[in-house]
C-alpha cells in the first residue's frame, strides 16, 4: 500500500507577500488554491518537494474574489482579489477554490516525521544572486524570515534531484530587508541592493518573500 506523504504549510506575512510570491517575475502567474486551513480560509500555492512532501505557502484571506491582482501604482505594490481582468498593466493569479480537501493534502502534524532543509550559508548577497539564477531560466524567489536578532535571506535548493538532502542557501543579515526586491547587474559592478519596485532600468531582480515567522523546516 502506497502511503501519501502529508504536505508542510508555511505561512507568509501577509497577502501582499503572497501576491509577490504568485505573481512577481513569472512570466505566467501562478494558479492559486482557496480552502479551509485549521479552520481559516486561506490563499495557498505549492512551491517546493521535500523529500517527496509538498511543502505550501499560504495566507490567510476570507476575502472573495475569482483573481489576484497585483502591481504597482504610484511606485508601490498594489495588490486586491477582484472577479475579473480589468487592467492591462497588473499580473492576476487565477483562484481556483476547493470545497473539501483530500487526506493527502492536509497537514502533516507529527514532528518526528518533519523534513528539514540543512542551512547552507553564503559568503554575500553576491553569491546569493547567481545561486538564485543557476537553475532555470526564471529565478527563485527569496524568503526572509527573522532568527532572533538577525534575519536569514536565502533560496531553497537540491543540487541533485536523487539527493534526499535539501538545502536553504542563506546568507545572515543584521537587519530585515528594507525593501522587497533585491536588484543587481552583471554590467556595472555595483554590488546588489534591496529596492521597492523593478522599475529601474539595467538591472535583473529577484523577489523577496517575508514569512510570518521562523521557517519551521530550516535546521537552525
């Protein structure tokens, strides 16, 4: 009998973390699910495996809506749940809303069957950067979380997809990130900095995530 390997969620900050987290960078946004979570509706999407386990980020939203819209207005994120398409310049995720969830996907709760990500910490934000680019063609969202006084900034990786070990390939702050984009150039040598928008021209992006609290899957 095969068993079914029980899901991870992982909340974010807040719905604007997690329209970034949809639909900043993607060529296409992602699809996003709609259900009940502990008793909250929630938004939620699958971003990783670990060890064979669906690991889910979410936000809790009771607001209706049949899309996610996000973009900037006025140079700030904007971001809403509407029931159409109405404005060219935005990125909407389609929610698609599940009345009853199957066994399979509800939370795993037994913490001696928790998967980890072993901390791999990086040199500098430099090397964070073409980390977050080496594997496909779009990049990977970063995900901060605090970890005390300092916060922890990285991409989670598995260098080889027949390796059990999974990695998060951080590097250490001594503050939050300032803004939700860290921007860099491979032309001008200016080292990568945080930026509210990606509006600026000469520049690749990467997304940065903010999670409710300390991932509870990094090996700390």
């Amino acid at each position: 009998m095969i068993v079914a390997k029980l899901p991870h969620y992982i909340e974010v900050s807040d719905r604007i973390e997690f329209s970034r987290l949809v639909c900043a960078l993607e060529r296409v946004p992602r699809t996003s699910f709609s259900f009940v979570h502990e008793g909250n509706p929630i938004l939620a999407v699958q971003m990783d495996l670990i060890k064979e386990r669906p690991v889910i980020y979410y936000t809790r939203d009771g607001k209706n809506g049949h899309y996610i819209s996000y973009g900037f207005k006025a140079g700030k994120e904007d971001s809403d749940m509407v029931n159409t398409i109405t404005n060219p310049t935005y990125l909407y995720s389609p929610i698609v809303r599940v009345k009853t969830l199957p066994p399979s996907l509800k939370q795993e709760t037994k913490t001696e069957d928790l998967n980890y990500y072993e901390p791999l910490e990086l040199e500098d934000l430099e090397s964070l950067v073409k980390l977050s680019y080496g594997f496909e063609e779009a990049p990977f969202p970063l995900f901060t979380f605090s970890n005390g006084d300092k916060w922890m900034i990285g991409v989670f990786m598995n260098f080889n997809e027949s390796d059990e070990v999974s990695y998060f390939c951080h590097v250490t702050l001594d503050k939050e990130p300032p803004n939700h984009f860290l921007k860099y150039s491979s032309q001008n040598g200016v080292a990568p900095s945080f930026t509210p928008s990606v509006s600026e021209h000469g520049y690749s992006y990467l997304k940065v995530i903010k999670l409710k609290d300390k991932h509870p899957l990094v090996k700390l």
